[in-house]
C-alpha cells in the first residue's frame, strides 16, 4: 500500500506541476496571438488531478478568469476531488 501511495502522490505533484505550466503556456500563446492549448484539454487535465495546478494557474497567470466554466468549474472539481480522496483515505487506508 506504501508503494501506490508513493506513486500517486508522485502523479499528482507532476500533473498539477503541467498543469499549472500548461496554463501559463496558454496566457502566453494567447497574448502572442499564436496557437492556444484548447480549453477542453485545460479542463480535463483539472479532471485527471491537475485541479490544484489549474486553481493556481488561473491565480498566477491571471488566464481565464472570466470564463464561468473555470472559474466556478475549476473549484468544484478541486471540491469534489478533496471529497473523494477523504472518503478513500477514511475507508481503505488504515492509519
């Protein structure tokens, strides 16, 4: 059990570090006026366990503050995911 814990907290610290970068990336692009990261792969990379990384991607970066599916969408899947990871902690891991 030590191991999978070890490898998904490595999962997540890399995914919220992309994350967090992809948003920064996508300011960027979007002030260069070149090619932009597609707000779909924005969301689904919160969706698979970037939310923390996109929450402060969109505080740093100031990026896609006015768009209400990230700035409602984004804290209700960092909620939801801070709900389920409580649930299988009290439930499967035994401290």
């Amino acid at each position: 059990m030590d191991l999978l814990i070890k490898v998904l907290l490595i999962y997540l610290l890399a995914v919220n570090v992309i994350t967090f970068f992809m948003y920064g990336i996508d300011k960027w692009k979007a002030k260069s006026n070149r090619w932009r990261i597609p707000e779909s792969t924005l969301l689904w990379m919160a969706v698979i366990g970037g939310s923390v990384g996109a929450e402060l991607g969109i505080k740093v970066w100031h990026h896609k503050t006015l768009h209400k599916k990230f700035k409602y969408g984004v804290p209700a899947i960092l909620i939801l995911q801070c709900v389920a990871a409580g649930f299988i902690l009290y439930k499967f891991v035994q401290v």
